[in-house]
C-alpha cells in the first residue's frame, strides 16, 4: 500500500499546485545571504542560530521524493481511518507563503543578531517565483559591526557580595574584546550564581541580577558595562549559611511510622533505621555525605553527596531536602533519605544468529544459538558493594546433510566485583599526587578555585573492581582453548559523558589444544602457529587503560563519541629479565613450567559521528582503527 501510494505520489508530484487557489504559493525554499563586511566569529554557529529564527518552512519529502502536502491535499475531506492515517502519517499541512510570516522571520533574525552584539544589524527579505504556483525566499542579513565589552563594573549595596564580586572578575565571561553577546551575559549570571552559593549563600537567586546596563555613547563599537547584585527585599544584605543537622533515613519508606525508628549519632551525623538495623554499614553512607555541621554551605557539597549515593546501587532513590533551623536562622539542616534497591536481580538473554560461510572453509552455513543469565547481587558485603555475574552456553550447528552437526561450543564466566570506594593500589596515586601538588604549588594558591586533581577525582568517583573470567571455546576438529582471566582496576565517571577505565594488574593464560585438521593449517602459516601456543600474559602496575568520552548535540545537531583504549602486557617481567640477564650475564628468558610470559602492546579507537536529519532520523557515521605489536622476548602477538 505505501509503495502504491509512493507511486501515485511521485507521477502526481508536478500537479500538487493544482489545488492551490489563485491567490497562494507553496513555500519551496528559505535562504540566508549573509553580507558581512568584517570577519565574523563563529560564523557558522551564528548562521545556524539565524536559521533556527523561520516562522515558516517548506514541507518536506516522504522518502526524499514524495512531497507530504500532496498526501493532506488527496486526504483533505475525507474522515475514513485510513484517509486520516495517510494524512497524520505521511501528510503535512501545505506550507502556503504568507508574507506576514516572512516579515516576523526578518524581525525575529534582527533581534537574534541584536541578542548576539550586532546591535546595527539590517535584515530583510525578497521572494521569487519559481516554476507555477512555488515561491523562494531568500533573506538578506546585514549585521555590521558588533558591538564588545570595553571594561565591566560589579557593584552591589551589599559591600561583602561587591567585594566577592570584585575577587572573580577577571574570570568573568564579559571580559574586555569579548562580543557583547547575550549568551555571555547569561553564562556570567550562571558563573556567579554557582560561587556565591558555593560560599553560604544558599538562597542566591537569579532574581537578585539586575538587567545589565551598556554605555556605548564612550567608543565607536564599545561598551562599558555595569553588572549589579540586587539585595533582597526584605533584607539589607545577603545572608550566609552553615550546615545545621544532617539526618540520614539509611533504609526510607514514606509509609513507615518515624516514630518506631532508631536513632544513632556517627560522626556528628544523625541517623534514623528501622528496628532492624542497618542494610548498609554507616561507613559506606558516610564517605558520601560531604556536607558536615558547622562547615559553610555549599551547593557543591550537596551535589557530590547525591552523586556519591546514587552511585551505590543499594540505593534506588536519593533525596536531600533542606530547611532552615528553626532555632538557628543562620543554619541550614539536611534530611537525608535512602530507598533501598532490590539486593538480588537475575535476568537471562536469548541469542539466535545465523552465519553465512564460504563452501570453500568446508563448514557450510551454522545456526548459533546461546543463552545468557545474569545475577547482580548489590550489597553482598553489606557495605554497598556490587556483585555481577554473567554467564554465557552457546552452541553454532551445520544443518547441511553429510556434515558433521555440531560445529563450535562457547562456555563462560564473567564475575565482578565492585566496592563503591577507590581502593589506592600500593599508594601510588597518593604519591604522585603529593609530588604534583608540591610542583604546582605556588600556582594553585594563586586561583581562587583550583580544580580537583585526577586523585581527589579519584577519591570522590571512583568504584574499584576485581574481574574474574573463564572461557573455553571448541571448534570441532580445529582445536579447543580455555581461557583465564584476572584483573583489577578502577572504573571512574568524571563527568556525566566522560569515563575511564584502568586496569593495573592482569594475568591471562591461555591454553590451547590443536587438532590434526588444524595442525595443517598452522604449518603452512608460521606467524599463526607462533601465536597459538600456551600464553601467559602477566601485568602487575600498569596493564590496561581506556576512555570513553561522547557529546551532547551542538547548534548544528551533531554530537561525536570517541573511545580509546591501550593495553600493555609482561612490561615489569620483561624489564626484571633484562635486569636479571645483564646481572647474570645470561639470556634467559622467564617462563612458569615452560610457559613463556608474552609481551605485547595494543591500542584501538573508536570514533563516531551523529548527525540529527529530524527528530526521527539520523545519520551515523563509525571509525575503528587499531593496532598490536609484540616486544621484548616474543616475537608475535597472541591469538586471542
């Protein structure tokens, strides 16, 4: 039926105009021509934001092809099901030119470059006529020259916030040269809400900014700007707070009387748990609540607390509600609660695939078939701590008649083991960062508000994991292996689309078992018997690292995601060899019962790129690229 009405459509194309009345066009086409006389920075970004001013669009194409209005014109009267399916699916209401419409777009255009600093900015617009009955507009952009910041002045009536104001100008958005862009004037807004309610100042809010003043009548294209800190109305300054009482509801449920809950003070923080105790010890809640009593209010303290609980899955929901102490105005007292999650979670996956193999291989086509069940068990040890498991079965079988049945068996095991804290392996992250904080000393006394280091980083994002896995993989007549795996290593969300993860210790070995059949195939292919004997891959400070970062949507509706990952094996073990056979003058090469320790290096990227078409579609683009090289005493690569 779509194809029919595909068909009709594209032989009707050329008529849709035919139900236009004398006086209406059909809207083809908007373009901008920008007639700048200086350069423009961010050009593109600035013509996005003019197109994104139309208040009038052309239809678009069903399948590139067809044009959706001729499907509301053929549908229009006709109320049966499948007439409105075909109108609210494929159809759209005729984008017929109004001239009222094409005026707003050239205002609307005018503003946005008023908004941007183009304070002169000329826009307008002129239509043509193309073919029968379909119009082009095209508008002409003017901005001339913009407008930017010569000197920014802070003030308030309150002499403690003008005096804050004062320390952080030279970090403001609205610094001298910059643009006199609106965008700017709001990131300031935001820059100096975030400080001000990260020094006590809880109940800063944007209300308190008065509309920025610009006097352009000093310089030709400059402006000096006055940026004020209103006080509020029914006080004559802006009031500090500290922390009052931190409770913590450690096991919270909304039907649950208060009045039968215990009560225990840890640390200067009160907690509140039903009769039987604790589900998950205090400790593990109390790394996470960084707002103590009497320290001074900050709105960052509050959001890593939220981030530190809901990062333990023990936990389904977190809520930090605050209020202000009733015998202590200055003070500000958290209530803490804690909905537990479900401690144990199973789950399995189906799998069904289908291979399509050369006849020349001799195997024929497989059907595949495997079976995956999972368990998550949060809270094993009672201190948050995540255990997941997966298992995996899988068969792949040759249906071909005169062929042997049963082709490959896939069996695994995957455990990991997570503690919601960064276990520091053997301190090295503590010392390199006393050794960086001693060389950045002097620098980081010099701002206001340094950042966090990879190791406080560390501290407050980090989940420490300990892997295990075992997989044993059967080729029928080829050869079977199995495979063991062990790590450690941490997994860290440093920013809502950035992580990484670093392995420091791994030990894999690999042993393989070879068949006849396959036995040809490896003595006539040297490299590929070198690399399937018994492996053993051995890494004890650094072994894997990999980081995964992704973008939100730009102007433009593209966003990338990138990945990167390198991995090392047998580094430490080859060096203590070297070290051993230049002591010994020997050259020996370690091995555990004739097994040789392999030394390799790998690395492997990832890039995509996403661009939105419509809310609907999308198109994607991938990249993967990467790399692995033996050294040290081995000469190839593992198979695996």
């Amino acid at each position: 039926m779509l194809f029919f009405l595909g068909t009709l459509a594209f032989f009707s194309a050329c008529n849709t105009t035919k139900y236009l009345e004398a006086d209406e066009f059909l809207l083809r086409k908007n373009k901008i021509k920008l007639q700048a006389q200086q350069k423009i920075d961010d050009k593109r970004e600035l013509l996005y934001g003019l197109n994104s001013q139309y208040k009038q669009v052309p239809n678009r194409n069903f399948l590139f092809f067809f044009p959706r209005e001729w499907y509301y014109f053929k549908t229009e009267g006709d109320s049966s099901a499948f007439s409105n399916w075909v109108r609210k699916s494929l159809g759209e209401v005729p984008a017929l030119f109004d001239e009222n419409l094409a005026q707003q777009t050239a205002d609307a255009m005018k503003r946005f470059l008023q908004y941007k600093g183009f304070y002169q900015a000329e826009v307008f617009y002129d239509e043509n006529i193309r073919g029968k009955k379909k119009i082009d507009v095209t508008y002409y952009v003017r901005p001339n020259e913009q407008f930017t910041v010569d000197s920014i002045f802070f003030q308030s009536e309150d002499a403690q916030v003008e005096q804050m104001l004062e320390r952080i100008a030279q970090q403001s958005y609205l610094a001298p040269g910059a643009g006199l862009d609106g965008s700017l004037y709001e990131k300031e807004k935001a820059r100096i809400r975030e400080f001000m309610q990260n020094h006590g100042y809880a109940f800063f809010y944007p209300s308190y900014f008065a509309p920025l003043e610009a006097d352009t009548t000093l310089q030709p294209s400059k402006a000096n700007l006055y940026f004020e800190v209103l006080i509020p109305s029914n006080d004559s300054l802006h009031r500090k707070y500290q922390v009052g009482s931190v409770t913590v509801f450690s096991s919270y449920d909304p039907t649950t009387d208060e009045s039968i809950l215990l009560d225990t003070l840890i640390q200067g923080i009160h907690f509140r748990m039903p009769p039987g105790g604790f589900d998950v010890r205090p400790q593990a809640i109390l790394r996470n609540i960084y707002m103590k009593p009497g320290k001074l209010y900050r709105q960052t303290d509050i959001e890593k607390t939220n981030r530190g609980l809901s990062a333990l899955d023990a936990f389904r929901f977190v809520r930090i509600k605050e209020s202000i102490d009733s015998l202590q105005p200055d003070r500000i007292n958290f209530r803490v609660e804690l909905t537990p999650s479900k401690r144990l979670e199973l789950g399995v996956d189906f799998e069904l695939n289908y291979t399509n193999r050369s006849n020349a291989t001799g195997t024929g086509n497989l059907i595949g078939i495997s079976v995956s069940p999972t368990m998550r068990h949060r809270n094993i040890f009672g201190g948050g701590e995540l255990l997941a498991t997966n298992l995996r079965a899988g068969v792949e079988v040759n249906p071909a008649p005169n062929a042997a049945f049963w082709n490959t068996i896939d069996l695994g095991i995957q455990t990991d083991l997570y503690f919601p804290k960064f276990i520091d392996y053997l301190g090295t992250w503590k010392g390199v960062n006393k050794l960086r904080l001693w060389l950045t000393r002097k620098k980081r006394a010099r701002v206001l508000e340094p950042r966090p280091t990879l190791y406080e980083n560390m501290q407050e994002r980090a989940s420490s994991r300990f892997s295990l896995s075992y997989n044993f993989i059967y080729l029928l007549d080829f050869y079977y292996y199995n495979l063991f795996n062990a790590s450690f290593g941490y997994d860290v969300q440093l920013t809502p689309n950035k992580r990484f993860i670093l392995n420091h210790i791994g030990a894999d070995f690999l042993r393989p078992v070879t068949f006849p059949q396959f036995d040809t195939i490896l003595a006539q292919n040297p490299f590929l018997e070198r690399s399937f004997g018994n492996q053993l891959f051995v890494s004890f400070l650094f072994r894997e690292f990999g980081i995964v970062r992704t973008t939100k949507p730009n102007p433009f509706g593209v966003s990338f995601y990138f990945s990167a990952r390198f991995e090392i094996s047998g580094l430490e073990l080859w060096a203590a060899n070297k070290i051993t056979n230049a002591i010994r003058n020997t050259r020996d090469t370690f091995a555990l019962r004739e097994v040789e320790f392999s030394q390799f290096a790998s690395t492997e990227f990832d890039f995509r790129y996403y661009k939105e078409i419509s809310r609907k579609q999308q198109f994607v683009a991938r990249a993967v690229i990467g790399m692995a090289r033996p050294f040290g005493f081995t000469s190839d690569v593992p198979y695996v």
